[in-house]
C-alpha cells in the first residue's frame, strides 16, 4: 500500500509539472504518458485542485493552470540531470550554432537549482561524452540561425523569405514559403513548406540555405499538420513499384552493408556457408541501390534481378573508360 501511495504521489506531481509545461493538457495525454486510466487521471487532478492548485478544465479541450500562478522549480534526480548531457552532447551534433547557444544558457539555468551531489555528477561525466560530429556540414556555416528562425517562423505564423540552392541549381533563388514543420531523416533536416514561388508544397534541406529571414508577413493559409504529409509520402512510396533483389556477400563483407541495408529496402538475410544471401524490396534499381551496392563491389554477386546486374556493368563500363 505504501508504494502504491509513494507512485500517486509522484504521479500527480508530475502531472503538475507537465501542466505547468503547456498551455492546454489533455487528460488523455496524461493517461498515455503515465500507462493509467482516464478515471484516475480525472482523481489525481482533483487532488491538486484540493491542495489549492487552481486547475480549470474545458470539456474537448483540456486543463490549464490560471495564469501567473507558478511554484518554486521541483528537484531534478541524478538521473534526469545526467540526461541533460546527453542531451547537450546531441545538440553539438544535430543543432545549429544558435539554437546550441540557447540550450548552453537554458542548461546553465538547469544547473543552478540542482543539488552538489547532482552539480558533481554531471562534472564528472560531461568530460567523458564525446559526440564526433560528421564528416560533411548538416548547416551552412553562413546561416548559424536557420533551425531558430524557422522555429519562429512556425510559432509566430510569418513567412520566411530564404536564398536555396538546390540539386541542379548553379546559383542560389529566392523562395518565400511558409514552413509547416521540421524533420530529421538521411542525416539531414528537411523543412517542409508551403512555397509562394512554386504554388505548392516543398521540402527544403537546411544545409542548402545559404539565406534566411522572416518576412513579417503572416501566413495566407490554414497549413495540414506535419504528420499528414509524412503518411502521404509514405504511402505514395508504398505504391511505387518494388523490384526483388537478390545477392551474395562474402562473410567478411557482409557487417559493412548492415550498417546502411536498411535504407535500401532490406527484407531479409540467409546463411549459405561461404556466404551470405541477402533479399531487397528496392524502388530503385536503376541508380540509387547499383550505385550504392557497388561500394561493396569485390564481395558482392547479383543473384537476380538480371537488370541490376546489367546496370551495373554499364556503370562500370563508363567507370574504367573514364580512368583509362
């Protein structure tokens, strides 16, 4: 009974803390985040209401905590302060310079109100955390605020005005476009955007800005959430035909392909003694999957399809012409 009453009571203070958070919390929010019924959140929130926080809740809406009412920060653990490291060693590799800025001042904040004990924990391991950052620039060394402004952009609804030099572009042009949201993926942050020039939606990826500002200009339109256009991309590649490949990978081979199998379409791996049979569902077997298998060249044999192994040749073909 006892660590029943120990795990309400985190639970409720938690949930004070996450109202404290946002502006509106759904109650089924809570109930996700803490695996309980709907019932009990609607008991715990009346605890607090009993304690004398003054919470109002609007049906379809949520519960809010009035405004201006606050109370002194809750102690972190060691192991929520030991979080914020990781999170800082992330924000170095994945962050640009302005918003790592904004994250060493709030972190400094953050280390103000916890304990020595926890000060001392995070001075001994942050020293022993290094993130190595890629090879290649995930930002343009000339835009140090992209990720911040577009951050702006979406919260204060204004359009950004952005200089974008894309794939096949000699010189840089101008965009104006109204971000939607923001995504990781391939290594890269892509934004995606409603673009004026364009007349239809568009993703942008941030190390190929070379300029940015906001406008000032309000958005003209109601956006469809980020969610929305990620399921529609998914199913648009999902409708796309697939082609089966088949090969062969020497043993010794075989570890280098898993690090990146998985963004080619892997289905499957099967051991045949000296080597190792591996199957793909690729939707392009002409450039994207025979440009990367041939990285592995020396270990590799095409089982099927004959496509790919004729494509392949050609490439190869024009690769020795040009180095003879």
């Amino acid at each position: 009974m006892a660590i029943d009453t120990a795990k309400r009571f985190d639970r409720i203070v938690n949930i004070y803390i996450q109202l404290q958070s946002k502006r509106v919390v759904k109650a089924q929010e809570l109930a996700d985040r803490f695996g309980v019924s709907l019932r009990t959140i609607y008991r715990d929130i009346r605890s607090l209401e009993q304690a004398g926080v003054p919470i109002f809740g609007e049906a379809g809406a949520g519960y809010s905590i009035v405004e201006g009412y606050r109370l002194p920060p809750v102690l972190f653990t060691k192991e929520e302060a030991l979080s914020f490291v990781g999170a800082q060693k992330l924000m170095g590799k994945f962050m640009d310079q302005k918003l790592q800025e904004h994250y060493e001042a709030a972190l400094y904040k953050i280390k103000a109100v916890l304990r020595i004990t926890e000060k001392d924990w995070l001075s001994n391991i942050e020293s022993k955390i290094v993130m190595a950052k890629p090879s290649y620039e995930i930002f343009n060394a000339d835009v140090p605020h992209a990720l911040s402004t577009i951050f702006e952009s979406i919260a204060r609804r204004l359009q950004v005005t952005l200089s974008y030099k894309g794939l096949r572009d000699e010189l840089p042009q101008q965009r104006v476009i109204e971000p939607v949201g923001m995504f990781h993926e391939m290594n890269y942050w892509y934004i995606y955007a409603y673009c004026h020039t364009r007349k239809a939606y568009r993703q942008f990826r941030a190390d190929r800005i070379t300029q940015l500002w906001l406008t000032g200009e309000s958005f003209t339109q109601e956006h469809p959430p980020l969610g929305q256009f990620m399921e529609e991309r998914e199913q648009a590649r999902n409708q796309t035909p697939k082609t089966t490949v088949r090969i062969h990978v020497t043993k010794d081979l075989a570890p280098y392909l898993k690090w990146q199998r998985g963004h080619y379409g892997f289905v499957a791996e099967r051991d045949c003694g000296p080597h190792l049979e591996m199957e793909f569902e690729t939707h392009d077997v002409h450039d994207e999957f025979p440009r990367w298998l041939l990285m592995f060249g020396d270990g590799t044999q095409v089982i099927e399809p004959d496509s790919l192994r004729q494509r392949i040749a050609k490439i190869l073909k024009a690769a020795a012409a040009n180095f003879c």
